[in-house]
C-alpha cells in the first residue's frame, strides 16, 4: 500500500466529489464481481442531491461486464448515465435504455480493451477500480474479476482505488494480466493450455495518476442462483449424449476438449448437470466466468481446471474457495477479458462453446439479446466470441416460456446476434438438432422437430409450407405474427390451450 503521504485516503464522499458533469468513468467489475462499490455509492447520492436542486449532473459509463448492484443499479437509480458500454444487466438502466433516455453500445467484449486503447471513446476520466493491495510502484493486485482493469490503468487519466480487505489477499496467484500492443504490433497469445501463464500476477499504473485510495471491507453481492431444475437436467443430457457419441467416433479426442459456458441460471445448472454425467470425462474450461457449479465439480475433481476473467460466486461459495485456496489455486487462472475470449486462443484450444438463447428461428439464427427485436435485456457479451470461434457451438434454451405462452423456436428472429453461419447445434430440453452441413430447409426440418415444444411444431410447418420458394423460404408478411401476437394477446398462438404445459 503506498504512504498516506504519497496518495491521499479518501472516503467514497470525497472521492465522489472530484466527478464532474459529462466525465467518462470506467469502472472495474465483470458478471457483478470486482466491481467498487463504495464510490459508486457515493456518486449516485450525491448527483440525487444536485438533481433535487436542478442541477444538471450525467456521466459516461464504461465497464467490463455486468455490474448490476454495485454501479449501474445506484447509478441508473439516480439517472445519473448518459451513455453506456458494452454489457449490463440491471433492471432500472435497462428500462431507461430501452426508453431512449440513456445511450447503449452493446459491444463484443473481447474488443473493449482495444477500442479503449485506440481512443475511440475519447479521453477515460477515471478509473474506478477495486483491488487488495497497490504498492508504490503502482503493482496492483486486482480483486475477484480482471475484465478491462490493466487497459483502464493504463488509459484513464485519473486512477481512484478501492482497497478492500474483504477478498484472500492471495488473488495474485490467480492473476495472469497482460495488455497487449496496438496493432500492428500484436503478436499471437501464447497459451496452449487453460492453465498457460502469460503474464504478470499485478497489473500496472503510473503512481501519479492515482488521485485517491478508499478502504473497502464490502463483500461481493452476486445473486444466488436457481437450482437446477428437469429443464437444464434435460438441456445437459441431450448435449452430453451428443459429445459421448462424437468422441466414440473419434470427432473429439478422448481427453476431451476444453468447455466454454456462458454466466446464469440456465447455464450453471447446466454445467452442474454435465459435470455428473456418465458420458463426460473429467474436464477443463476456457471461459469467461467461475460460477458456483464450477467450484463443486473442481471439489469433486471432475473440473480440473479452469481459465476465466471473474470469480463470479455466490458469497457462501466464494468465501469457501478463498478457505481453500491452496487447493484451487493451482487450478484457477484469472485473466483479462480481451485474453479470456481471444479468438485466437479459442480455436486453438478447440473450446466447446455452450451458451444461452432468448430465442432461435428454424434457419438457426440466434438472438440472445433483445425481446421482440427492440428491447434491449442484457446484451451480446461474449457469447458470440466463442460460437464463431469455438470447434464446436452449442445454443441452448427451454423450448417454451411464461407458461407456455412463447415458443423460442420462431419462423424469424427479429434480432440475431449468432447467425446460422456460426450456430453448430440448437437443444432445448425437448431434443438436440445438429445443424452441421445441412442446408436451409434441412436446418429448419431438424430444429422444428428436435427443438420445437410439440405444440407449435405444426404451426412452424406450415408456416414454411406457405413461404415464398427460395434457398432460405420465409414468408415476409407472416415471418413475425407470433412476436405481434405476443405484443397484442400476451401469447405467440392466442388461442391455444395453454393448460397442457
């Protein structure tokens, strides 16, 4: 810790003070850990005081991923974002976003630092970073996410440090941070393995852009997620089938290949499901979050290893990884995300990329971001980093929704984030369909029948039966009556009989 001489202590008041109105602020945080939570806290409370007494107050909002209850809640609570970049997932900025009242870029995460460091978005402010320890010479021991913070210390013109005592201060073992050079300048990421060091357990700042420390013994605030239930247990079993039939046929190698899953309830139990699934081998993962399945299946040895950006945990799950940190220590690397989802690095470890679904259309173009085409949820994060990239894509949701009420399956997705040219394989709990080398009107065949709930799967029939003929068929004044029904009745087929789900 550098000298109080040398680097003022502040509280979050008077850190929050040196903000001013139009300032780009980039915090530290990624899938709602790591994040500074103090400041934040502060700033939102304070631009509630200058908005009472007609104050014009607004800033511009960086992160890495989300940071729902430690920056965007408070400060989307205070209307204090004016622009917004490149993930959340906070219910009150989301709702001012979808209102027009606040301006979103969702973003590929993977190219965050690089924009960053290009100056696209202009001068950084600040940084708003959480740590566990800065020494003189501006190391920086991060706390329990990596996401953008080494390229942030880097480019903001002022540094502000939470230190909070609250995480292991032994996180630098798991730490691996290197910033790589603008191009052309950029040489390929090293790693060959998940568990390849190619950094430094620090990143790096000019002491003299700190402008203030802030002590810190909050905990981290990342929501408990829901069990697993049939519909994941179901979703997993059909996808572990699938990759114990490939690798009997020498399609995969019989070590196995690293998993890529993506953050949330579905996804976690998921991953609980496959991690006890006969047919799945002892594995490892190259992907963008550690999630509470993550730590139980590494207990019980059959995750052996894993490379993230975040320790995205339940406090209950976190505070029993960091008791035994000698034992995941050796198994758990922590990098930044322009690392964690490096193409590059992707396709040569040959990931296996599972991750969530709003919805797919039966040609298996993926939207994993938007309800009806138009409201924004969370955004693409780093889902589609992987499916491009990844040896094998796996899209994944419950076949039905709200009751049955909305079928995932539909002619036309409004929005896609994941097109069919990425899309391997589509499951949902009612079967798998592997789209490989299988033409337009094959695709959509297989996901209807394979995917589909049984009760829309004629409606989808027909609706390519009655489409325009072409090498995709759709039927442009139709393509989307399910989603206009769903706006108008609150149901895809208002007068279907939704007592049978």
């Amino acid at each position: 810790m550098p000298k109080s001489g040398t680097v003022p202590v502040l509280t979050p008041e008077e850190a929050a003070s040196m903000v001013f109105d139009g300032a780009t602020i980039a915090f530290g945080g990624f899938a709602n850990s790591g994040a500074p939570k103090l400041v934040p806290r502060a700033l939102a409370h304070r631009v509630r005081q200058l908005h009472a007494v007609g104050v014009p107050f607004k800033i511009k909002v960086i992160t890495g991923g989300a940071t729902n209850s430690t920056v965007d809640e408070p400060l989307a609570g205070a209307k204090a974002i004016s622009w917004r970049a490149p993930y959340q997932n906070s219910p009150s900025l989301r709702r001012q976003i979808n209102e027009q009242r606040v301006q979103y870029l969702d973003l590929h995460l993977s190219g965050v630092s690089r924009i960053l460091l290009s100056g696209f978005f202009g001068k950084v402010d600040f940084a708003i970073i959480e740590a566990t320890d800065v020494t003189s010479d501006g190391r920086v021991t991060l706390s329990s996410s990596i996401g953008i913070v080494p390229t942030l210390l880097q480019c903001a013109e002022r540094v502000i440090i939470e230190v909070n005592d609250k995480h292991s201060k032994r996180l630098g073992e798991l730490s691996d941070i290197v910033v790589l050079p603008p191009p052309p300048k950029r040489g390929p990421v090293a790693i060959f393995h998940p568990l390849t060091r190619v950094g430094y357990p620090y990143a790096q700042v000019d002491p003299a852009k700190i402008v203030g420390i802030v002590k810190s013994s909050e905990g981290e605030e990342v929501s408990p997620l829901r069990p697993r239930n049939d519909t994941s247990t179901r979703i997993a079993n059909h996808i572990a089938r699938f990759l114990g039939h490939e690798m009997r046929h020498g399609l995969i190698p019989g070590e196995f290949l690293p998993l890529q899953v993506g953050v949330g309830n579905l996804c976690n139990g998921v991953l609980a499901a496959l991690g006890g699934h006969p047919e799945i081998p002892p594995f490892r993962m190259y992907t963008l979050a550690v999630q509470d399945a993550m730590v139980e299946l590494m207990e019980e040895e059959k995750l052996l290893a894993a490379s993230a950006t975040s320790l995205s945990m339940t406090s209950r799950v976190l505070s029993r990884f960091y008791e035994n940190l000698d034992y995941f220590a050796s198994r758990v690397i922590l990098r930044p995300q322009e690392i964690s989802n490096d193409a590059g690095v992707v396709r040569r470890l040959g990931v296996i990329a599972i991750n969530p679904a709003i919805e797919v259309d039966i040609y298996g173009n993926v939207n994993s971001s938007h309800i009806y085409g138009t409201d924004m949820v969370n955004g693409v994060g780093g889902s589609a980093e992987f499916t491009r990239n990844s040896f094998l894509s796996f899209m994944m949701c419950p076949s039905v929704t709200k009751g049955g009420r909305v079928s995932t399956v539909v002619p036309m997705s409004p929005h896609i984030d994941n097109n069919e040219h990425s899309v391997q394989v589509v499951v949902t709990e009612q079967g798998l369909a592997d789209l490989r080398g299988l033409g337009p009107m094959q695709r959509a065949r297989v996901i209807i029948e394979n995917c589909a709930h049984p009760a829309y799967r004629d409606y989808l029939h027909r609706y390519i039966e009655r489409s325009r003929m072409g090498h995709i068929r759709h039927d442009l004044e139709s393509c989307y009556e399910m989603h206009l029904n769903l706006m108008d009745y609150g149901a895809m087929i208002p007068d279907m009989d939704f007592s049978q789900f």
